[in-house]
C-alpha cells in the first residue's frame, strides 16, 4: 500500500560525500573561504528529480544489454501504468474515487526504491490485483522480469541507488511494506 509510504526520502546516512576534489588556484582577493555547506536541509530532505541527477551507471555493474531488453519490456508493458520513463502521472499520491492510488513512480521518487531486487521480483510476479498492479507471472520470463528490474535500477540518481544498495539491497527485509 503505497498510502503508508509517504516518506520518500532517503534514510539517514552516516557517510558524508567524498570531498570535491582540489580547486584551481585561489584568486589574489580571497578570503579565508567558508565551510563548505551541504545542500539546504529543506532541499536535502526531499528526493530531488532524478532527471537532474548524476548517474554513474558503470558503477552499478548493470548489464547494458539487459537494460536494452528491460526497457524494451517496460515500455510493452509498464510504461502504460508508470510512465515511459518510470516517472508515473503528476498526480499519482492523489487516490481515484474507488479509493485506488494511480501507478507510483518506479524512477527513485518515490518508493520502489526501498526495496531489495528479490522483493522486487515478488511484488512484479504476483503483483497487487486488488490496487491495479497486473500479476506477471507467467506473462513474462523471469529473464524478462529481471531486465525490467536492471532497467528501473538503472533509472534511479546516485544518491537513491547508493542509499539503496548499502541498507536495502544488503540488509534483510523484515518485512515487505
Ligand atoms: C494497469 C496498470 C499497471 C501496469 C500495466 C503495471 N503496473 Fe506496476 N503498479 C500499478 C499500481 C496501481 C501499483 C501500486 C500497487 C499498490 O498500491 O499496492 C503498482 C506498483 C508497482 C511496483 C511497486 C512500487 C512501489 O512503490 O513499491 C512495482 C515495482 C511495479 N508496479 C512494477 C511494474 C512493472 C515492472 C510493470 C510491467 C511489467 C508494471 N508495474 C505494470 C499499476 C500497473
């Protein structure tokens, strides 16, 4: 239930980013230069637009040709429901009038992202009739469901896949949410 799920922001974490790496010459006017400020809190404590974001793809180990095959699955299947590019419809937190809430974002906005690859499998296989999310089970080989997933990760900023693959992807879920 994506209602609960409100929170899509990162959990804390206890790492700070690497330092920028050395600046060009000082110019002869400057002034002991402030500390170096992180992004507004405000800022920081929402998930900015993953379009704007960096993404270091090689680093994830995702294997290009299979998020060629996800994406072309994707957009056969899902992008109808989530948005050709995972971004899902301005609206989806607002529920339709049976009380159902429109597809989520799956790009790292909102709250796919809090979930392990296994999870992720499960909930795409058996899917979430009562709310709207087709079961694929048996629709698509489970090839194709994990080129799906490969490309949905493939669509998240770095600071969501990092977040991700350090407390979610390596720590055991106790329980789906
Ligand atoms: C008919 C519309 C529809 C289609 C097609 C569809 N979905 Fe969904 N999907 C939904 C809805 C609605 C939900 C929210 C279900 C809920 O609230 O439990 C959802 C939820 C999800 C979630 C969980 C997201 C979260 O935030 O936890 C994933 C992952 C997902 N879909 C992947 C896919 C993939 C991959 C495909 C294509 C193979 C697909 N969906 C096709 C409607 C759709």
């Amino acid at each position: 239930m994506i209602a609960s799920c409100g929170e899509s922001k990162p959990p804390a974490t206890t790492s700070t980013p690497p330092a920028p790496p050395a600046e060009a010459p000082a110019l002869p006017t400057a002034e002991p230069s402030p500390p170096v400020t992180e992004a507004e809190p405000s800022a920081a404590a929402s998930v900015p637009a993953p379009a704007e974001q960096p993404k270091n793809l090689a680093a994830r180990k995702l294997a290009p040709e299979s998020i060629e095959r996800g994406q072309a699955t994707y957009t056969k299947n899902c992008a109808s429901c989530h948005g050709p590019n995972g971004e899902a419809t301005p609206g989806w937190r607002i529920p339709a009038a049976d009380g159902r809430y429109p597809p989520p974002p799956l790009d790292g906005s909102a709250h796919a992202w809090h979930h392990s690859t296994e999870t992720l499998e499960t909930m795409i296989r058996l899917g979430s009739p009562g709310a709207g999310m087709p079961a694929w089970d048996g629709k698509l080989t489970k090839q194709e469901i994990d080129d799906v997933i490969v490309w949905i990760k493939s669509l998240w900023p770095d600071e969501v896949y990092d977040i991700w693959y350090k407390e979610i992807e390596n720590k055991p879920e106790p329980k789906p949410n």
